[in-house]
C-alpha cells in the first residue's frame, strides 16, 4: 500500500499508525491479507526501527477479484514491465504480474502484491519450487494487524537488496530462531546461490 512518506518523529504518539490506518482499510476483506515490506519487520520486532516510505499489502492471486469487491468505487492499475496500465474490469492477472496499485474517489493509494499459492502452500514467485504451507507465512501484531513473517518478507528483499534492507536484516537477525533462519538460508541457497546474507544466517544467533 503506497501512502504518504512516514515521518516517526511526528506520529511518536501513535506508533505504527500508517499500518494501523491500512488495517483500517482492509476491514473486513473476507481472505487473508499481510502487511508486507519493511513494516512487516518491525511489526515483528514490536518497534519502529527507521522510517518507511510506504506501506505494502501482500494478497493471494486467487483473491484479487475479492480485492475489486472490497474496493469498490476504486480504479485499478496494474504494472507491466515496470509501466502502469488500466486492470479491466473482470481480467485476471497472472504472472509475470503481481503488482496493483487502487485509487480512492478521494485520492488515496494502494499497493497491493499478489503472491502466488497451490493448494494449502505459499509458493515463492521467483521459483516456486521454494514454499512455505500458508499457515506458516504470516503473524499478528498484538494489537491483530497481520504482517508476513520475517524470513518471507527477507527473501523478497534478497535479489537486489538496498540501504534500507540490509537494515531490516541487521534489526531483525538476533531475533530469527534457527527454524526462521533454517528456511531463510535455505531459500537463499536455492534462489540466490552465494547471496552475502548466507554466511550471516550460518552465524551463530546472537542476542
């Protein structure tokens, strides 16, 4: 979900309120849906650990015309090869496509990225030999936001990873037990053979 840049010194009194007012959107939206992305990390954590620039949504591909109902009244564009085009009414995407952006009559965005499933198993996009059963990709936050687990949000960020990932790795790490680590590195292994991450995972964990 793509909204405003995230000030944290000026939301201090409300901590996590752009996920907070994401969850306010997706109200009642009958599937599953996850806070993707950065914020997913520190919704794991419990704390804000830098600021964001935008809030993500990760759904299943077989829930997207659940997100037209939701949304409705909203337009929809999708992203082919990194250019946005209208989504039409009733079209469904498959991959490559995975990438939505809604629009509110009053203006606001919405990112929303569809992640692919088989049966009861999460499959990993960018090779879908990589999978995780759907029950095991996502949290909670202790006030009921729901977030992606670290490991799956970590792997997304692996293939070209900037600044700020490299610093969800480092606040996140010393938190990830060795079955989170386990499958992270393993995943790795398999999509991105020699990854820098893979000897930091191999590490021992650290409090």
């Amino acid at each position: 979900m793509r909204v405003r840049r995230f000030d944290v010194a000026a939301n201090m009194a409300e901590p996590f309120a752009e996920p907070r007012r994401v969850a306010r959107v997706m109200e009642g939206f009958p599937r599953a849906w996850f806070v993707a992305g950065g914020w997913a990390i520190d919704l794991f954590l419990g704390r804000e650990t830098r600021e964001h620039e935008d809030v993500e949504i990760a759904v299943l591909r077989a829930d997207q015309e659940e997100v037209r109902r939701h949304l409705a009244g909203w337009t929809f564009e999708k992203i082919v090869d990194r250019v946005r085009e209208p989504w039409r009414e009733e079209e469904q995407l498959k991959p490559p496509v995975h990438e939505i952006h809604a629009r509110s009559p009053g203006g606001e965005t919405v990112e929303i990225l569809l992640n692919e499933a088989v049966g009861d198993l999460w499959r990993f996009r960018r090779n879908l030999d990589v999978a995780r059963p759907l029950m095991e990709i996502g949290l909670r936050s202790a006030d009921g936001i729901p977030f992606l687990v670290p490991e799956v949000v970590l792997l997304y960020k692996a293939k070209a990873p900037r600044p700020r990932d490299e610093q969800d790795l480092a606040a996140v790490l010393p938190r990830l037990d060795a079955g989170r680590r386990g499958w992270l590195l393993r995943a790795l292994e398999a999509c991105h053979p020699g990854h820098p991450w893979i000897p930091r995972l191999r590490a021992p964990a650290t409090s």
